[in-house]
C-alpha cells in the first residue's frame, strides 16, 4: 500500500514538472514574440523660409518624447510643381508625396513649413489646412502659417505630434479623428483648437508607446 502511495506521489511530482516547464517555455516564446518593433528613424525637414530657430525647437521637444533616433536636415527650396491653381499656396498632398520619395522604409519624414499648405476636402478643391499625414505612412507635413498667438510654435509642436500620429497609423477610423476633445489626435474641423489639446488619450498613447514614443 505505501509503495503504491510513493509511486503515485514520483509519478504526481514528475507530471508537476513535465507542466511547469511547458509554461517556462511558453513564457519563453511570449517573450520573443513580444519582442518591440524596429523604432523609425524620425527626419525633420525644413523648408527654406522657416526660421532655424523654430526647427530646432520642434527638433529638441520631439527628442524629449521619442526614444528612437530624430534626424534634422537642411532646409530646401518648396517643389514648384506642388503651387496651387492659382500658385498662392503648396498642395500639402503633393508634399507628402514629394517627402515621401525622400526615405525608405524604417524611416518618416515631417516637413516643416511657414508656407500656406491646401488640399482636396469633401467638395473644397483646395482647402487650406494646417498640416496633413498619410495614415498608416511614412510622411506628412506641417505649417506655421495659419497658427496665431504667443504660443504659436507651441501649437506647430502639438500639429507636429499629430501628423507623426497618423503616419503611426492613430485615427486610421470612419471620422479618421479621436473623439476624445483634449486629445492630440482630435480633428481640427477647420478650426484652431490647437490650445484645447493636452495630451494623447490612453488609446492613441499605447500605439505611440508601442513604437517607442516616451509618453508615461
Ligand atoms: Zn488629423
Ligand atoms: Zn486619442
């Protein structure tokens, strides 16, 4: 009778084990499998007309939430073929192209403007808009132009974040925004709610962090 008692307990014992290092190993695998994506490298590029000075400081707040790399490039000159009907303002969409072209795959690329920047919205041919990303994308653009106020280049930074958001592929939805108000990532409905904005919401947060935005 104890023997059969012993046996049953080695037996119990080395099933124990036999389950303890199958859930190490799943454990293992998870790990891997969670390993975190390849950071993009985030290029600034200016384009001629925009102060230095204004560049640098998107540069260096970008550089405080961005765990990754975050390249500056000279400023160049505006594309011609991207004026307008009537060459007063920049087609942001032929921008993102043009940017575009630019960079390869690991990379995304953020021109920065103090031009006046339109495109195509609904039935409005040529909308001015404040900047525009490709979502999911490797490129889109931003300017200064339309931004009033002491904290102007406050706002260009938050339109900054916004625009990078899309490329990350955040508000890839039907309204193509975030319904949160305070969010960065809401829309601007043809309007400056730039002041409004303070931070990313938890859901658009966890996207950024996910690809090594610093955000806690
Ligand atoms: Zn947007
Ligand atoms: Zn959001």
């Amino acid at each position: 009778m104890k023997v059969e008692v012993l046996v049953f307990y080695i037996s119990f014992l080395l099933i124990s084990c036999d389950q303890l290092s199958t859930e190490a190993e799943m454990l293992i695998s998870n790990t891997v499998k969670r390993q975190p994506k390849a950071k993009k490298i985030i290029i600034i590029q200016p384009f001629e007309g925009l102060p230095q000075s204004t560049t640098q400081l998107i540069a260096q707040q970008l550089k405080e939430i961005y765990s990754g790399e975050v390249t500056v490039k000279n400023a160049i000159s505006l594309p011609k073929h991207a004026l307008n009907y009537n060459k007063k303002r920049y087609r942001a969409d032929s921008l993102i192209r043009y940017l575009g072209r630019l960079v390869n795959g690991n990379q995304i690329i953020i021109g920065l403007t103090d031009k006046d920047i339109s495109t195509t919205k609904g039935k409005h041919s040529d909308w001015g808009v404040m900047g525009l990303g490709n979502c999911p994308g490797k490129s889109c653009i931003v300017s200064v132009f339309k931004l009033k106020g002491k904290n102007r280049i406050e706002k260009l930074f938050k339109l900054t974040i916004h625009e990078l958001g899309h490329n990350y592929g955040l508000a890839n939805t039907k309204t193509k925004h975030c319904p949160e108000k305070t969010c960065f990532m809401r829309d601007a409905e043809g309007k400056d709610h730039l002041t409004e904005l303070k931070e990313f919401c938890s859901k658009c947060r966890l996207v950024l962090i996910d690809a090594g935005w610093k955000l806690d």
